[in-house]
C-alpha cells in the first residue's frame, strides 16, 4: 500500500478514466493539470475522434491540458489491454433510467470490458451517480472471488459533483467526498483525491457516499418542484414569482433560492431521485415527496403552453395556428446538454397538433430523437427571421442571446426565465 501512496505523491500513478462524457472529460484535464499520465477510456468512437482531433464536444469547458497533452501523456482509446497498466480506474460512465428503473448496464458493461485486464494493486472507484449498495455489488460480482480488498485490491466511492457552465464552482473548488469499502481503500482514495481537489471530505461507507449524491440531486428536483408549484400559484394571484424569491433571498439564513422554469432536464435531477425511490420501495419504504416533485417538474411544459394559450386568450384552433419560435433547446443555460430537456415535451405537443415552429440554440445545432420522425435545425437569429413569428418563448437564457433583438424584432415574448425581468410591453414573464 506504502508503494502505491507514493506513486500517487510523486504523480507517477496512472489512471484510467472510463467514459469521455461530461463528468469524465473535465475529470481527465484536472487529473492531467495535477501530473497524472491519463487513459481516458470510451466505447463511442466519435468521441475519441474528436478528442484525438483536439475537437470539445462540451461547452463552456477550456481543455488546455488535454489538447497540450494529447497523444503523449494523455491517451484515448477503447477498453483494452492498456487497462492492465494503471493503478487507478474511475468509472464515469452513465448511469440512467429504463422504464422508470435504474439501469446499472454500462456500469456493468465497464465492468465486463475490464474485467479481464484487472491486476493486483489497482484501485477501482466509482463517480457514477447510483443507489447505496451498487458499489458493493460491483465488489461482489467482480472483483471479490480474484483479489483480497483492502490487501491487494481497493474500492471506493467518490461522487462527481460536476455543474456543467458552472463558473464559479469546478472540481477543484468543490469538496469531495471520498468513501472507501475497506479502511486502506479510505486511505487510498482520499490521498489520490487530496492531491486533485482542495478539499476532500470522508464519509464512513460507500452506502453512504453513493445516498449522499442522490440526497443532493434530490433536494434540488424537489426544491425546484416547490418553486414551479409556487409560480402555479403566484400566476393565479397575478404575482411574479422571480420576485417573491429574489425577495425571499435576502434573508441570510435558512434559505435558498431555487427557479421555477420550462421544467427539469440533463442527466441528474430527473433521474436521480428515481434511483432512491426505486431502492426506497423495493425496501417497502413510501417517498411521497420525491413523486410529488416528480409529478409536478414533469407537468410544468404543458402548463406553460396552457398558460400561453389563456394569456393570449386563444382557443386550441387558434392557438395552433400560430407560428412559434423557441429558444434556447439545453435543460440549463449555456451548456449543449437536450436529455431530458423540456423542450423535448413541447416539441411533441407541437408536433402532434401540427404546429408550425423553429427553434434556436447555438449549442444544440439539430434535435433528432427516436420520438421524432422528423430532425429540427437550429435557426440563426436576425431581425428578419424573428419578425417572422407571432409567438417566441424564451425557455433557457444563454448568455448568447441578444436581449435588443429580440425584444425589438419580436410580436410577443413569453419568458421563462425572468430574463426581461418583467419590464417591456412585448415580453410576458410566466
Ligand atoms: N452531467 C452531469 O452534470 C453530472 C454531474 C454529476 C454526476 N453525474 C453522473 O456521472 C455519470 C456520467 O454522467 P455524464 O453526464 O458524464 O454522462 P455522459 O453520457 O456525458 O458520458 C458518459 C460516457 O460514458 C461512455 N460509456 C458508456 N458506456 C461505456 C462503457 N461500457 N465503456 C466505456 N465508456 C462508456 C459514453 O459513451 C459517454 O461518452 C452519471 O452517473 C451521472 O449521473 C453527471
């Protein structure tokens, strides 16, 4: 064990990443930044591509040490024998839901590509967001009959807490929490995490670790779902919910300011919650207040075109004469991510009544799902084009947007966002 801290200390361990994606890229650069020779692993060839063309497919994100490092200290590949040569792997590989369940399948079939590469000494950790106990069935299944944890084989748990577009907060400045199954896996994991982040912060189990990730994603879908019901509620009363929160937010203590919006999206806050609720019933425990937040993100693209279609005092005929324009297609401002996304929800509604609309996001160029049957091209906004439609709903607010343009060019603004805050004739903030 003394030899593997201080291949960690002098930097001359070699870690694996698995899965390029949003969580495991920004990963690579910082381990890349601290010294680390770096294997980012991932089964979707266009990705590696890229990578090896010094081409980013995340927004907003500055890979410095991955173009410098390209090729030399970092290298990118499918699983292969190469995984037999590191001391360090770190799954990051997605972890969503099927039917409404947890699907552990790419964890599972990390597992399997590397399985056969393992060796002594390696240490495996997981970043996957996922329910308490999946680490240690991870053990149980592949790891536990060839090595002797804690002896020549460690496992942790280190939840990724990544905000993508995020300014303030990275990886660095964002304490970790670090978990390991056996005392000298704890060791291990939280010196290879100290010499990455500022701050490490140990917890007693990996169960513990792996519900605390959830607990956070939780709490914010929830919170989210209380100021989406508030906002139902302060349209009724003719109020506007942007200010009873900004309001609400002076106070300095026990509280916090979460936004009502189109609804929830990406890869964490519609789905992490299921995986507790899906571990809390097969335990015969009742989460209401994870459903109920559920129910209610989930509602809010159709209570918008609801509201909409009462603001303007349309019936449906009327209503789906009219010519949209959307903008702003990401889950959350300033990144390219569409899982999930409400845009998604309006679309269908869309379609499904025949609906003429485009849609503008400099970050999502072309929205092609199975759900479909057609692709939709991003439009680029001008002047003309704008004055084209009858009807604009601003859904997410990228920095991008030209606030001047669209209010001058435009018939009728719905804003979702508190974007206009409220103050031009032509914008209607829901
Ligand atoms: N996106 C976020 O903001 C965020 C934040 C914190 C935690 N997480 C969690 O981190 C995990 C990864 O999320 P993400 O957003 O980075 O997902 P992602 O889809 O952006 O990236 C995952 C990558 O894993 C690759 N992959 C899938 N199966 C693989 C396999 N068997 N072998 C090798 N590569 C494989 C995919 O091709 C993809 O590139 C999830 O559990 C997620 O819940 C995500």
């Amino acid at each position: 064990m003394e030899k593997i801290l201080r291949k960690i200390k002098n930097k001359k361990a070699v870690i694996g990443v698995i899965g390029l994606g949003y969580v495991g890229l920004p990963l690579c650069e910082i381990l890349l930044k601290k010294g680390f020779k770096v294997i980012g692993y991932d089964i979707d060839k266009k990705k590696i591509n890229d990578l090896l063309k010094k081409k980013i497919y995340i927004t907003n994100f500055n890979p410095v040490n991955i173009f410098k490092k390209i090729n030399k200290e970092f290298l990118v590949r499918k699983v292969d024998h190469t995984v037999s040569e590191l001391d360090f792997i770190i799954l990051c590989v997605p972890t969503p839901l099927k039917n409404n369940v947890p699907d552990l399948s790419p964890l599972n079939n990390s597992m399997q590509s590397i399985n056969k590469y393992l060796k002594q000494n390696q240490t495996l950790i997981i970043e996957s967001s996922t329910y308490p106990g999946t680490t240690e069935l991870l053990h149980q299944k592949y790891i536990k009959r060839k090595f002797d944890l804690g002896k020549n084989f460690f496992i942790g748990y280190s939840p990724e807490r990544e905000d993508p577009g995020n300014k303030q907060f990275n990886i660095s400045n964002t304490p970790k929490i670090v978990s390991g199954i056996t005392k000298n896996c704890l060791k291990i994991v939280n010196f290879f995490y100290k010499t990455c982040v500022n701050r490490t912060h140990i917890v007693s189990s990996v169960e513990v670790a792996e519900f605390t990730k959830l607990y956070e994603n939780t709490y914010r879908n929830i919170n989210i779902a209380l100021a989406n019901e508030a906002k139902i509620l302060s349209e009724k009363l003719n109020l506007n919910i942007f200010e009873i929160i900004n309001a609400a937010k002076t106070k300095p203590f026990g509280f916090q300011a979460f936004y009502p919006g189109p609804g929830i999206g990406g890869h964490c806050i519609p789905v992490d919650p299921i995986y507790l609720s899906w571990l809390a019933k097969s335990k015969g425990v009742k989460t209401d207040f994870i459903n109920l937040a559920a129910k209610i993100n989930n509602s809010m693209p159709l209570w918008i075109i609801k509201i909409i279609k009462k603001k303007l005092n349309l019936n449906n005929k009327e209503f789906y004469k009219k010519k949209f324009l959307l903008i702003g297609a990401a889950y959350k401002k300033n990144v390219n991510d569409l899982r999930e996304s409400p845009i998604l929800k309006i679309i269908n509604y869309f379609t499904k009544n025949k609906i003429n609309f485009d849609y503008n996001d400099e970050f999502i160029k072309k929205i092609e799902t199975k759900k479909f049957r057609s692709k939709f091209h991003s439009v680029k906004l001008s002047a003309n084009l704008i004055k084209k439609y009858d009807i604009v709903i601003l859904l997410t607010d990228h920095d991008y947007i030209n606030s001047k343009l669209l209010l001058k060019n435009s018939k009728i603004i719905f804003d979702l966002r508190n974007f206009f805050k409220n103050k031009y004739k032509n914008v209607i903030g829901i």
